[in-house]
C-alpha cells in the first residue's frame, strides 16, 4: 500500500505541474523519465546504503567541525548573554552563517597559479580542446567557479536543458539564491523569459551552502544532504514540465562574470559582513513572522475555534498523506508544510524541532524523514521577493518580469519539495 500511494503522490504531483504547464506538447519525458531515476537511485545510495551513510556522516562531521570553529567566535562576542545550558537561536544557528560565508569567500578567492594554467593550456592545445592561439578562458576563473561550471555542464548532458540553467541550479545551491544572479548579470539582459522562469524556479528550490549548517542544528544532517541533492534534480523535472522548452546550441553560452579583483582581507571582510546581513535579515524575519503567525492563530482560534497553523494541517493534510505521511499523522506534518509556505523554512523547522523535544507531535522516523526533507528549500513567499527584488537590482526590467510570475514560481518551487519528499517516502524504510 505504501508504495502505491506513493507512485499516486508523484502522479498527481506531475499531473499539477503539467496542469499549469506552458506548452504540454513540448514536454520532453525522456528527460523527466531520467531525472526521477537518477532521483530514486540517489535516495536509496544516501539512505539505504552503507557508502550513503558513510559519506553523509563525513559531510556532518565537517559541518559539526565548522558549527564549533563558528561557536567560538560567537561565544567571545555573545557568550555572556547566556547562562549555563541555555539555547539562543540567534547566536547557536544564525551566527554560524557568518563563519560559513567566510568560507565560500576564500573558496572564490583561490585560484589556479599562473604556472599551472599555462601548462593545462599547453596540454589542451595539444590534445586539440583548444586551437593553439587560443587559452581555455575558464581556468582564469576561482576555483569553487570551475567546480559549480563543471557539475553543470555534465547536468545539462542528462537535464535536456542549457549549460546556463545547470550552471544556476549548482551556483544557486552554493551562492545562494539571489547571489547567484550576480555571477550572470551579463546573461540577464539576454534572456528570454522562459529561460529566467527556469533559473528562478532553481533559485527558490535550492538553499545556500552558508546555511547548511543552521540547518544541520535543527535538522538531521542525513536529511539536509538528501534534500540538497534530489531539489537539484527536481527542479529541473518541474520546470521541465511547467515551461517547457528547447535551447538553440547558438544560444547555449555560459558566460559568468568574474568577481572585481580585491585583496585577500578586502573580499574575506565583505563576504564576512554579507554572512552578518544574512543572520540579521533571517532573525528579523523570523521575529516578524512568528509573531504574525501567534497573532493569526489567536484571531482563528476566536473566530472559527481552530488555529491557523490547525486550518493549514487540514489543507495540506492530502498532500502530506500522498507522499507518505501516515494518516493520523498528516494533519500535524500538513500543518509544518503550510506554516513553511506562508513563512519560512526556518520557522517550520524551530517548530519541529521543539515539538519532537517536547512530544507535542509523536512523529513516527519515516515521518521525520518526509517533512525534514520538503521543509529544506527557499519555497516561500518572502522568496518572491528575495529573488525579483535581486534581479531587478541588476536589470530592472527582469526584475519585473520576474515578479509578475511570482506566484506562478512558487508553486513550482513548493511542487518540488512535495516531489522530493514522495522520493523519500517510496525509499526511506
């Protein structure tokens, strides 16, 4: 039974999708076909498997390295603000995030010595990669740039999509989802808009590598890796089916702007105050939207005698039941989806967290393993904003195209955490 409703969650998932599809004869289902494949093998490798254990207990033990590294800085400035055994979901979850951004700055920083590169260069131009006037220009690049290009054009031989919307879906997974759209400013002016639906949908599906560990805090680090990887691969199989389309070959170009050349302390202060807004602007909302939600849950519990939170786990109950969620636990894992959507990842997770601690939901471990993967991605509403508002910085009049199908973004970017978490529930035993 549980696998049949199962394929159900997944078909209804893609059948939502194509219902709000551009052009449902272009769709490309080889491609789809691939991609959830590679979805399930992914899962059952990272769940199921010793060598999945083995690797996601490496990334959580560096993760855990960092998250204490990134405590000792934050100690010697808040420490005193806390007592003995006490948690700060400020200074615990939110301050790491500057450490981590430090971290991708020095990544950026690095480079290939010239040395090196001459010599790649001579060896590519004797196997003909390159014609002997010619220099392979990606080597100039930082190192983490050439990593996030290499992934993605190897995606884009499986994805039936550009080297510029695989080149995103990594990018936007280790930038960031409006940091992102600064490596290809020069692209966006060019694009039309189908295209800048695609590399949105894979902005909000994804999270930053500079959260990850606020995440791993909160969640089991088992379920962030897993839900990184298969939102990768379902972003390309929603948008392939809401916005279909074709990329000319001419119009396959991958061009990403170097970062303005600074010196060493220079980049690792900016990016080291970039990690701070980061903190700071996900504390304020945080602050904000909780306190919404206590203020719209009080208004519906003297109105209609059910919280708001209560009203969302009876909407999203369906859903959370056809991706494998036990029935009498689907209202309350409903109820963590909706208040995700309406608010924020952070603030769904905080209430998973203190409701497993305290027992206030009695979720069973596949349970756990369903919601902590739908709830790790920027599918939002704040995230329309986030990213139109980004764009629109760097090119006006993509920003405002962006913004007006906004909420047709969303929900894209919603259906493929629901697809992420049905993958999880046919695998996770």
């Amino acid at each position: 039974m549980k696998y049949l409703i199962g394929i159900a969650g997944i078909i209804v998932i893609l059948a939502l999708a194509l219902l709000a599809s551009n052009n449902r004869k272009k769709v490309r289902y080889p491609y789809i076909f691939i991609m959830l494949g590679l979805q399930f093998l992914l899962a059952f490798l990272l769940l199921n498997t010793s060598g999945g254990s083995i690797l996601i207990g490496g990334i959580a033990s560096v993760f855990d390295k960092l998250l204490k590294y990134a405590a000792e800085g934050a100690n010697f400035v808040f420490g005193g603000l806390l007592n003995d055994k006490q948690f700060s979901f400020f200074i615990m979850v939110l301050m790491p995030i500057v450490f981590i951004s430090a971290l991708i700055g020095i990544m950026q920083y690095i480079h290939l010595p010239n040395r090196i590169i001459l010599i790649i260069n001579a060896l590519m131009r004797k196997c003909g990669l390159i014609k002997n006037n010619e220099s392979a220009s990606f080597l100039g690049q930082s190192f983490l740039t050439m990593i996030i290009k290499g992934i993605g054009i190897l995606l884009s031989k499986v994805n039936g999509m550009g080297k510029l919307e695989s080149y995103n879906a990594v990018a936007s997974a280790i930038l960031g989802q409006s940091e992102v759209f600064i490596s290809l400013k020069k692209s966006l002016g060019l694009l039309p808009q189908h295209r800048l639906y695609t590399l949105c949908t894979s902005a909000m599906s994804t999270i930053s590598m500079s959260i990850v560990g606020a995440y791993m805090t909160l969640l089991d680090p088992v379920y962030v890796v897993t839900a990184i990887v298969l939102n990768l691969f379902g972003g390309f199989i929603i948008a392939s089916v809401i916005n279909p389309y074709r990329v000319d070959p001419e119009e396959d170009v991958l061009e990403v702007v170097a970062e303005e050349k600074q010196s060493f302390f220079e980049m690792l202060g900016e990016y080291i105050l970039d990690g701070f807004k980061v903190a700071v602007i996900v504390g304020a909302m945080l602050v904000g939207f909780i306190a919404i939600i206590a203020m719209v849950n009080a208004i519906f519990s003297y109105l209609f005698g059910i919280s708001f939170q209560d009203f969302l786990g009876y909407v999203f109950s369906p859903l959370a039941f056809l991706v494998g969620v036990p029935w009498d636990e689907a209202i309350s894992a409903g109820s963590l989806m909706g208040t995700k959507l309406v608010s924020n990842e952070f603030v769904a997770m905080d209430q998973l967290k203190q409701g497993l601690t305290s027992g206030t939901f009695l979720f069973s471990e596949h349970t756990k393993a369903i919601i902590s993967v739908f709830l790790v991605s920027f599918a939002n509403f704040s995230s329309i904003g986030i990213i139109s508002g980004a764009i629109k910085a760097l090119n006006p009049q993509q920003g405002n195209v962006a913004s007006r199908f906004g909420l047709k973004l969303l929900y894209g970017a919603t259906l493929v955490s629901f697809l992420s978490a049905a993958v999880v529930g046919l695998i996770h035993n």
